[in-house]
C-alpha cells in the first residue's frame, strides 16, 4: 500500500498574500536548519558527556524551581538579544561582526540554553505561571510547525535537504573508505 500525502490546504482571504512571504522569510532558515542540524546534534550529544556539562546539569536539578528559572533565564537573556545584534549587523553590511555573533549566540543557545532548559524543565513546570505559559508556548510552536510542515515549500525543502545529506553522507563513506587504516 503506498501512503499518499493530502494535499496542502488551500489559501483563502489574507493568506494568499501573506502565505508566499511567510514562505519566503521563514523558510531559508528552516533550509538551513535542515542542512546543519546533522553537524550540531552529534556536537551536542559529545558536549553532553562532558563532565562539566553533567556537572552543569546537576547543579541544575538541584536547585529549587525559582532558582532553576534564573538558571535558564541568565543565559537566555544574554544570548538572544545578541542572534538580534547579529541579524541588525548582517542587515547593515558588518558581516564581519554578524557571522561569529550569530555562530556563538546560537551556539551558546544550543548547547547551554537547551540543555538547562531540559534538566530543568520538570522543576520548571512546578511554578504556578510558568507551566501554563512553557505548554502555551509549546502548543503554538507544535501548530506553527505543522502548518509549516505542511506547505510546499516545506516538503521541497526538507526532500532536497535529505538529497544533500545523503550526497554528503556518500562523499565521507568514500574519503573513509579510500583513507588508509
């Protein structure tokens, strides 16, 4: 039996304006996630077993629930507005400035925020305006990306990403297989 995808909803009223520019804006990042997220995720997983990444998480969970917000809020705070001064320099022409801001700012977000934010999330979900606020945040983010998942766009997009990690795959198969060892 072979599984044929429905066809994505179509646009009515405002969103045949607004549909093509979301696709426009959004979707070169989604591609670009898509492209370095097989070199990030085994860079988080060797990160993880660091002992000081396990210290770090630890400490983490032992703290109190507000103290495990201020844990996750510091970083947070620091790292996010600089991906918006890297964004505002790339825009301005400061490539220079821009490209290692938004290289250690979403860096840092990957490796620490993320990372805090799971140790830490059970505590988290104990505070009484929190949780309400983290399940909102996820629920739009879950139908925000099935909306996105369903696009086009997305679909092209994700089957070019896969042809290109498989190219890459096969290009590091064949310099180890050529390698000497």
């Amino acid at each position: 039996m072979t599984f044929t995808p429905s066809p994505p909803p179509r646009r009515t009223g405002i969103m045949r304006v607004v549909g093509p520019l979301i696709d426009a804006l959004v979707l070169p990042f989604v591609l670009f996630d898509e492209l370095v997220r097989p070199l990030y995720r085994p860079l988080i997983r060797l990160l993880a077993r660091l002992k000081l990444m396990q210290w770090l998480e630890q400490a983490v969970c032992a703290l109190p629930p507000y103290g495990v917000l201020v844990a996750f809020l510091v970083p947070f705070v620091i790292f996010e507005p600089l991906k918006i001064l890297g964004l505002y320099w790339l825009g301005t022409g400061h490539a220079r400035l821009a490209v290692p801001t938004l290289i250690v700012s979403h860096g840092a977000t990957f490796l620490l925020v993320e990372r805090l934010y799971d140790a830490g999330r059970p505590k988290l979900m104990t505070i009484g305006w929190f949780a309400p606020i983290a399940r909102l945040v996820e629920r739009v983010r879950d139908a925000a990306m099935a909306w996105l998942r369903s696009r086009p766009a997305w679909m092209a997009i994700k089957a070019y990403a896969k042809r290109v990690r498989a190219h890459v795959a096969g290009f590091f198969a064949k310099l180890r297989a050529r390698s000497p060892g």
